[in-house]
C-alpha cells in the first residue's frame, strides 16, 4: 500500500496577518483550498510529545537561499505562526483528507549553504507566553490545612 502526502503551510504575524502560504505536492503549481497556496519544496518534520505531555515541538526544512532567509529571518525575530496541515492525496495529487493539523511559533533556526531549519514549538507555551502561574487559594481549591500535621 502506498500513501501520498503533502504538506500546506501558512506563515502569519502575530497579529494574524497571513504572510506566505506553501505547499509542497504540486510542482510549480498554485493551489487554491480555502487560501492560495504557492509551491516550495520544504519539509515537515511532525510534531513530537511525550507522556508527560511537555512542549510539543516540530520543524521546518527549506532550502537556503537569498529569498527563504529574508522572510526566515522575520519569522523567527516576530515569532511568526506556522499552521500545518499534512493532506492525504489521491493518485493525481488531489486532496482527499486532512490527517493531521498543528499550530507552532518559530521559535528557533538557522541555516548554511544548503539548507534553512525552523523550529516550532506549541503556542501556549508558558514560560514564552507569560501565563502567571496560580496560587493555591481558598476561592480555587477549598479549605486549606494550615498545618503540617494531618490525621487521615
């Protein structure tokens, strides 16, 4: 059995203004499917979590090149978004269905001569986000012991 899979990318602002759209299945084509999206040969490294469920992080591969490295380099000083969708294809390069969706801030990459890598890691991250942290209170949780010594 083989499986064709393709990859739909958007890069948008904070703010949520759309910068680039990619994908990767058809060759030199644009494809409309809810947005316009361009050709770029990149990749997707999937998401990757564990049982603790600690921040879940993915990446990006693009070539490096004058073009890719302008806009990489905006993404990662704005902490762009990347939505990914990994599309399930039909023989003739046509969607037949989503398998897998994930949201990301870039928040780490680099490149050399050959390739440019993003890093995106999952948007409700607290220590980036400035999530406060709670305190245990009597109005969140109940009666508080005020001892350390506690008969069960």
């Amino acid at each position: 059995m083989e499986l064709n899979l393709g990859i739909q990318l958007q890069l948008e602002t904070r703010a949520g203004a759309i910068q680039y759209s990619f994908q990767n299945y058809k060759i030199g084509e644009t494809i409309t499917d809810g947005a316009t999206y361009s050709f770029a040969p990149f990749q997707f490294s999937g998401s990757v979590t564990n049982l603790d469920g600690d921040n879940i992080e993915a990446g990006l591969v693009f070539p490096s090149n004058k073009v890719t490295r302008s806009w990489a380099e905006q993404a990662l000083r704005e902490s762009w978004v990347a939505n990914v969708a990994v599309k399930l294809l039909n023989d003739d390069s046509t969607v037949q269905s989503t398998l897998y969706s994930y949201t990301g801030a870039v928040s780490s990459g680099g490149w050399g001569e050959v390739q440019l890598e993003l890093s995106l890691t999952g948007i409700m991250d607290a220590t980036r986000a400035s999530v406060p942290a709670r305190k245990y209170i009597r109005e969140l949780v109940g009666r508080i012991p005020i001892t350390a010594s506690l008969n069960v």
